[in-house]
C-alpha cells in the first residue's frame, strides 16, 4: 500500500474511535447528570437512554470491517509513524479482546451482575453474607470463564488485571504484595508500639460553605483549570472526562469531619489534572488516554499524599485553613495539625483507612482474588478468610459482614482485578515524587509557598502528554530509571512516619 | 398479515423510534449542560458529539428499511388500533419529508445556516443590517428551496409552517393576523387615551436569592413535579424534555425587574407541566409528543398570562410576595402590583413586550415571511419595510438595525414559519381557558385561594394526555366546540385591560 493510501485507511481509523468517543462522552455526561442532578423519580428512561448509547458504541467497535481495518493496519509494517503504529496496537488489542466474548456470554454477564448487585445491596441491608453467596459465587464463574475466553499465559487472574492495568501479572503484583505484606506490617506494627495522635480537632463541625469554597481553593492551587472543568457535590466523589477540555471533579461535604472533602476534592483533583493534561488531537485514540488505572491512580495518590499530607504544603496553606476556622484550629499550631492529618490506625473500612493502612486492606482483597481465581478459595469460606486476614494482619476483630466482608461494590459490579491498582497507585506516586524531587531541587521549597506549577509542569512533561503512547513499566523506567520499586514507598513511608511518630 | 405480525411489525417500529429517541435524549441533555453547566473552554469536544449524536438518530430514522417498515404498516387497515394507526401516520409523514431532502441539500443548508448566523452576530455588532443582507437573501432562497422540495398545495410558506405547526395554512393565519390587526391595532388605540400606569416599583432591586427562591414556589403553586424535573439559571430560559419523567426548566434572574424571572419562571412551568403529562407509554413515539409548538405555546402562556397576570391569581400570592420585598412593595397595595404587571406600552424588542404588543411584533414577522417566501418583498428592502410595519402598527420610530430587523436569531438559524405559533398559543391560551372557566365553575375562586390543582387536572385531560392523538385543530374543536376563534383572545383582552385601563 502507498502511503497516502495507508493514511486514508489511519484516517479512517481515526474517524471510527472518535464517533465512539463521542458516544462514550455522552455517556459520561449522563452518567455525570445521574450523580450530580438527576431528579428522584428520573432514573427510568435515563437508564435506557445509557443502554442504548452503549449498545451504539459496542456495535461501531466489533463491526467486523472495523476488525479488517485494524488488521490491514497492523500489518502495514512501514507508512505510519511510531505513535500511529501504538494506538493502532493498543486498539487491536482491545479488539480482539472484545471478539472473545460473544454477545450471549456479554448478555449472562450483565445479567449476573445485575442479580450479584441486588443480592449485595439485600445482604447488606440484613448484614448477612449468606445472602450474597451464591450470587459472588456467580460471579466468580463468570470471571474464570471471562479469564478462560480471554486467554492467559500464567495465571487466570492475569486476564483480568489486564483489563485495568495492562501487562500486569500476577507473579509480579504476588512479589509486590509479599513485600508489603512483610515489610509494611512489620513498620506499622513498630508504630504501634508509639504514643498515639490525637486528632479530634479535625471531626468538630467544619461549615458547608467554607468547606467547598475551600476546596475550590485548594483545585485552583493544585493548577485544576476551571475553564475546562468544574466541582459539583455528589454521594461518592469521582473524576469525569467528556474530553481533556472538559474533566469535572464531584466532591462531598461531611460537617463533622474536614478530612472528608479535604482528600477527596485533592483525590479527584490529581485524577483531573491527568485527564486535563492529555493531548486533545489524540482524542478518541489510546494515546488520548490515560495508561492504566494503577497510573491514573498514582496521579490522585501523589497530589493526595506525597503533596497535601506533607509539612511543606501545609507550611503554605495551614494559615489560611487556620483563618477559615479558628473556633476548632486556632489553639493548634501546624505541627500537631500535620500530626493529626497523618494519624495512623488499623481500621475496618477501606474507603476510611489511613494511607498505610490502606495497602492492608487492598493486599486482602489480591489476595482473595487471586486464590477465588485459582481455585484455591472457595466463596463459601470467604466470610471466615475474610476475618482471619483482617486479625492477621491488622489485628482487627470484624464484628459483622457490613464492615467486613460486604463493604466495597466493586465484586457485586463484576470487577475481580481492579482492586490492585489502588496500591500500585500509591506505590507509582512515591517512586515519582522522589524522582521529582531529585530532578526540581527547588520543589519542596516552592511547595511550602504555595506555588506547585513546577510540579504540575513536571507531570505534564513526564506522564500527562505521552497519553498510553509508553505502557506503564516503559513509563516508570522511562521517568525513574527502573521499574516499579516498593522501597520508595518504605523510604516514604519511613521517613514520614518515622517523624510523625516522633 | 395476520394479526400478531403485524403488532411484531409495530413492536419493532417502536423499538427503532425509541432507540432514536434516546439518542435524542442524550442529545437534549448535552444541550441543557451546554446551557447551564458547561466551563468556558469546553465548547469544541461538545459541539462535535452533538453533531455525531444527530447523525446517528438522522441515520436511524433515513434508512430505507425503515421506509419499508413505515409503508408496511400503513398500508394495513387491519391489525393496529386507532393510536397506533395514528403513530404509524405521523411518523411516515415525517419520514416522507426527510427523504424529500437529499443528503447534500441537508449540508448546504446547515452551511448556509452557520454562514448567516455568523453574518448576524458580525452585523448586529456593527449594528448594520448590510452585513447581513447577503446571507439572509441565501437563508431565504435555500427555504424556497425547501418549500418546494416538501411540496406545498397553495403557498410555498404552508411547507414550512407544517414543520413548526401541522396542518397550519397560510390562508388561515392570513385571515387571522388580519383581525390581529384590525381589532387589536384598534384596541391598543383607545388603551392609549387613557392615563398610563406607572409601575417602577417592579423594576428596584429584588435580591438573586430570594427571586430565585419565590421562582421555585411558584413553580411548585403550578404542579410542576420537582420529582421528575429541576430549575437552573441559564442566560435565556427553556424548557427540557429528557422524558416525561425527566424535564427541566431554566430562568434567568434580573435583580433590577421582579418580572423578568416571574414570567420566565412561570411561562417554562407551563410548558414543563405539558411535557411532564404526556403519556410515558408512548415515549419516543407521536402520541408521546406534544403536538405542534403553538399548542405549546399555549401551555405557557396560559399559565403565564391567563393565570399568573390575573386579578385572581394575585389575591392568593401578593401577600407573599410583599412579604419577602417589603421596602419594594409594603406600600404598593394588590391592586396597584396587579395594574402594574399589566401596563401596556408599544415597544420595540419582542421578547420584553406586553402580552397585546406582543402580537404586533409576530404579525410584523408573519407579513415579512409570507412576503419572503411568495416573492413580494425583497430582501433588499427589509430593513425599511420592517421600520415602516413598526411606525404603522405600533406607532414606534426604530432607531437601528440592533433594535429592529437585527433583534430575533430565528432567521439566521433558518427558522421561517416559526413566528406565528407564538400567537397562536396566547389565541389557544384565551379560547381553552374561557372553557376552562366554564366548565369549572370554582375555577377562579380556587386559583383567588392559591389552588391550581383543578386547573392542571383539566389541562392534563382535555391537552397533555392526548400527545398528538388530535391535530391542534381537533384538539380545539374538541375542547372548545369550534376550531381556534381570535374572539376568545379579543374578548380576554377587551375585558381585562379594559378593567385595568379603567
């Protein structure tokens, strides 16, 4: 093929992912409207509206001339360039991926969720596990076929990892988890043994209304463009893109506790700058998009806790939280509020876990996955596994099913594998901060005046402009010089800790 | 065809219109959250889905199997009952007019379109009408074109007042407008004798919170369901319909005129409650719809003028409303705010007129358009013919072009035949509640006692549930006994601002 000819077909392409971008942007916005402003009775019509458009959007990426276009494409070995050459790969992947699941199996899925989530809900509301059993365990079959489909080299699990971080395997996030799981008990358990924080000061009635001006504040210092984005409160705070000129961020506002919204509006923020800073002529194509969810995650995780957790940022910041709410700050100077912010303690509840803790909580559910993906673990001893591991590890009594085993959606909603990337996130963040840090010597003081546009800058230049055109390993190695190492999390975690604990 | 294909046939032809109506749902609300949601920068992406999104429901609805289907169907004389007889021929009506316009016509004309609303943006800057000359002659030329595409009987203006306005007639809005302005032109004449009313007390300062506030009471006086429906701010207000069970209105609030969001406020409610009472068994489908826009318009403008400016309606809300502006209005009695709300002035901007004025304004635009389309005015000649029609009827010098020919965007987004259904819904308005009236005999003292249930439940029988089972016309007969009369509207006006013209 000439190349003018290969062009014509790469424009093709190109066409046909951006219409499906463009569904899938409208999705997202009625998914956004559902969160932030649908009207009670409305959910109706709104949940066929949504079935539709993804049916659209499903039918234009399996069209078997499409699967022919991708293929002519893939072959051509000269006529596109590098960048063109990865999302032509990266979409025939997904391609192919998308050919192994045959609608009537795509169909018993959705309908297997759909009962796992109801029973879930049921057996919540009765904080009885037996309830969900049977409809996990369904769960758990449609997985091992999905995995099976799919196909696999080592281990079933890894075809479900893939999904949410491609090329992960299981062998190596099994390496990872031994490490936390050695190292990172052994460190918190040292902690134990030191003086507790208190930290009350953070859970007295913090106003509505200074709260979300605040964090408006907090985006904006960040470099969060709200010419391209905007806030809006809902029940669970989330990160949306309808295109890279277009991210919304929701937040939510607990009265009794400043933490809530404080981590949550940083959280999404981080998410957003990721999203805001892909490049939009990639729109609709992998390179437009984030690498893995383990990386967006990073983004969140290091702007939550490598930057607003640390004592320079608050160095900056501390005054005016100080001025906004003097009845519950002014009598605590900025040492015991950093100590309060980073108070560590074992906890049941994932979503309300501290950010060592967190990684416990997230080693469980891997390893849970991994021995329900294997074989090894039966859904009918998962209550019993559940528990066990909580006290092993946390030493945490679970006195119910609600804040043990039925806490999180994410089985009910069909992800097994998902679960991983929030630790490989929080991991990426320490390894890329301290590379930032090396690179900037200026960083940490900039950050204690407020001014984070270096880092911002830093980011931009090493993980927001590239959009999947690196895969997550080539990125790391491509940013740090080696692939993803938990030391830098334990340098961190030893260092900060290690001071807060005095 | 036996029985139970044939409803096989119509199972499938509502499943493709509904398919299409949630494409089309999906596209309303990407335009409600352009209106109200969307960040300054974020227009590019959202226009481009918009436009993929209407392709697609274009598509849908072109293909000649569905051709095939709508023909099918209609053809039978058995097997489908009367609604469904009635959807089936509206909907191969529609089908027949697009498949009158070729692809390429539909591109040069959305072409033209974006020239000519680009041209008047520039002019009404410059505030020249010169500017925008050449592509308003071209607006007109591609809707002769159109014209006679879809084909007409009498007059070329009847193709394009079809779209808006089914079944309207040129001969019969002919003979309407003339009574328009024999008698009302009359009318206004002797209001101006006597001594005008002040009411500079509506335009102090009225406080955003409290306007917007009241706004949300009285949609809730209506009936409007805040259960399946919201209120935003926009710049121009609307009414938005995701489903019945979804639809939205917008107001704008002006903190120097009370009225500007009272009449907004209450003119969308009463589009809403039409939108929120059609049937949601026939969602996506005509007898789900509302009939034309000028029954619309009645909805609103009944609510709005025959309602919410009357004598009635004020003895049960001014207290209320006193209450909350009290340095504006405690020394303003009832009957002084209700003259006010009802001053008559001869002005020059349509969208801020009177409800008599109002209709001079149209009729202007209807002689200018049957004019265009027939061939006896001249593009050339418009700005002067417009000025002269403004001296003539209304007794007003139009000092620019930004204040007159320039003032509407209709034109230039190619809407010819959209004008009239204006008057025709305050027309509709008087004569449905003069009926209304009659038929209950408690009707004014229950809204004198802030009770507009009766009221809604008469609209919802006689109007809302029918979608388009009748055309506007039946509908009128039905309700009213006789097709749309002008005596009705006259007979309203003369009693009312003749009482308040004293």
């Amino acid at each position: 093929m000439t190349k003018t000819k290969i062009q014509k077909q790469y424009e093709k392409y190109v066409a046909t992912m951006q219409k499906k971008a463009d569904i899938e942007s409208a999705i997202a916005v009625l998914s956004w409207d559902k969160e932030v402003n649908l009207p009670d009775n409305s959910a109706r019509f709104r949940s066929q509206q949504v079935a539709t458009l993804s049916g659209m959007s499903h039918e234009l990426f399996t069209k078997a001339s499409f699967g022919k276009l991708l293929a002519t494409l893939k072959s051509e070995k000269k006529g596109l360039d590098k960048r063109q050459k990865r999302n032509i790969a990266l979409t025939h992947k997904e391609y192919e991926r998308s050919k192994k699941l045959s609608k009537a199996f795509v169909i018993r899925k959705s309908k297997t969720i759909s009962a796992a989530y109801h029973a879930w809900l049921k057996a919540r509301a009765a904080n009885d596990f037996q309830l969900y059993k049977k409809e996990l365990g369904a769960i758990v079959d449609i997985a091992k076929e999905e995995a099976e489909l799919i196909g696999y080299k080592a281990h079933p699990y890894d075809a479900l990892l893939d999904i949410y971080e491609p090329d992960a395997r299981t062998s190596e996030l099994s390496v990872l988890f031994k490490d936390v799981r050695a190292q990172l008990v052994a460190f918190v358990k040292q902690l134990k043994k030191r003086p507790q924080i208190k930290n009350d000061f953070l859970f007295k009635k913090y106003g509505h209304k200074k709260q979300w001006e605040y964090g408006l504040k907090a985006l904006e210092n960040m470099g969060y463009d709200f010419k391209t984005g905007r806030q809006d409160i809902s029940a669970h705070p989330f990160t949306i893109s309808f295109s890279p000129e277009d991210v919304r961020v929701t937040t939510r506002i607990d009265e009794r506790d400043f933490t809530n919204m404080l981590w949550s509006c940083i959280h999404e923020g981080g998410h957003a700058l990721y999203e805001q800073g892909l490049p939009t002529d990639q729109y609709g194509l992998p390179l437009g998009q984030a690498i893995s969810l383990g990386i967006h995650e990073s983004q969140s995780r290091l702007w939550e806790n490598n930057v607003a957790r640390s004592a320079a940022y608050w160095k900056a910041n501390y005054k005016e939280v100080q001025n906004l709410f003097p009845r519950n700050l002014s009598a605590i100077p900025l040492k015991q509020f950093y100590k309060g912010i980073n108070k560590i303690a074992p906890n049941l509840i994932r979503t309300e876990a501290d950010e060592l803790h967190y990684h416990f909580h997230v080693l469980i559910r891997f390893e849970i996955e991994k021995g329900l993906m294997e074989g090894s673990i039966e859904v009918d001893d998962l209550e019993e596994i559940w528990n066990a591991k909580y006290k092993e590890y946390m030493d945490v009594e679970v006195p119910d099913a609600k804040q043990g085993i039925l806490q999180d959606i994410h089985w009910s909603h069909g992800s097994i594998g998902y679960f991983p990337t929030y630790s490989l996130g929080s991991f990426y963040a320490a390894q890329f901060f301290q590379q930032a840090v090396k690179e900037l010597p200026n960083l940490l003081s900039e950050i204690e005046k407020g001014n984070n546009q270096s880092l911002l800058t830093w980011l931009r230049e090493n993980v927001h402009q590239h959009g999947q055109y690196y895969t997550a390993k080539e990125l790391c190695i491509k940013i740090t010089g080696e692939p993803l190492n938990f030391k830098y999390f334990m340098k961190y975690a030893k260092e900060k800790f290690g001071e807060v604990y005095a």
